[in-house]
C-alpha cells in the first residue's frame, strides 16, 4: 500500500520516529540499524512495511530498500511476527543476519533475544535458498555513530525490557568498555545480556 515516506523528522528515537509529510505526522517504528542511519538527519525517506493486525494498524520505516526487503523475508518465517522481525534488525546488522542465514550458522541466530534453536533453524530452513539468490544486493553496510546510556536505556525500554534490568546491564557494560561505545553498541551488547 505504501511504498515510502519522506518528510521532516520531528522526533525520533532509537525505537521509532514521527515523520511529517505535508503537515500529516506519522509514526513509524524503526529497526536500530535505521536509528543509526538517520539519526543526524532533519529530513529523511524511509521506505515502509505497513502491518494490519485486527487491533492496530502499524508502519515500519526502513532508512534502506534492503533492510525493508529483509524485514518482509523475516516476516514470511512461521512464528516470526513484526516486533520479532524488529528485534532480528536491532540485535545485529543486516549483512550479519544475511550471512548467518545463507551460512546455516545457527548460534549467530540464537544470540538474538527471543531466537531458540527451533526459530533459528527455521528461519534458515525457509530463508536460505531466498537470500542465496539475492546475493550481495541486500547486503547493507552499518555507519557508525556516537550516542549515550540514556538512549540505550530508552531504546531498551520501548523494546520492552525492565528499566531496572536495563539500567543495570548498561552500566555493566559501560564499567567494562573502557572505550565509549555506540548507542548501537551498547543496544546490542545489552540485549545478549538481557
């Protein structure tokens, strides 16, 4: 139905941002890897996945053609639903969910949070000739930005995972990094641990 969406950004975080189109603003979830993309920008297009559950009617916003496309082959797996879909996107990169994938590697699956083995094994039982096929195209580099604990902390929360507990993962790992990390960093390292 949709096919994207560009606009002004008036608000955004590392869950979802509120795009305006033409005085019309849109909430639009987003994976952590296109948070890291469009996270500097005013103005941007997201390419959208528009999901119609008999309670809501939600957007899902992709900064990449590819991400989106990945998205859609996550969601056609049995048991793998959008905020499932979400998770996979913001637990690891693209590139290495695709390469874990075509590669059958099934432990690289399963340190996503909410994978087991039998989820692990299925996505790569349904989605690793598809990928295969794709190639390199959907392959998506990730850029790095600088961000803070409080917008890990957020990102987590919105993702539904206990403030306290989070707090707490954080500062773990912030105590032993020695080196400041990536809001996306921090997100994906958390998220093993929770």
């Amino acid at each position: 139905m949709y096919e994207y969406l560009s606009g002004k950004l008036v608000y955004k975080c590392p869950t979802y941002v509120v795009l305006d189109v033409n005085g019309v603003g849109y909430h639009v979830h987003i994976s952590l890897h296109t948070f890291g993309q469009i996270k500097d920008r005013e103005q941007c297009k997201l390419f959208v996945s528009f999901q119609v559950k008999e309670d809501a009617h939600t957007l899902y916003g992709f900064a990449e053609e590819g991400e989106r496309r990945l998205f859609q082959h996550l969601l056609s797996v049995s048991g793998i639903g959008a905020n499932t879909g979400r998770m996979i996107l913001s637990s690891i990169t693209p590139t290495e969910i695709q390469a874990a994938i075509v590669q059958g590697d099934v432990k690289q699956i399963q340190r996503i949070k909410g994978i087991g083995p039998k989820s692990a094994q299925r996505l790569i039982l349904e989605l690793q000739d598809k990928l295969k096929k794709e190639g390199a195209d959907a392959l998506i580099m990730v850029p790095q930005h600088q961000s803070t604990p409080e917008e890990a902390l957020t990102a987590l929360v919105m993702l539904g995972f206990n403030k306290a507990q989070a707090e707490k993962v954080l500062a773990e790992i912030i105590k032993a990094n020695a080196s400041q990390l990536t809001v996306e960093e921090l997100i994906k390292l958390a998220l093993r641990r929770l």
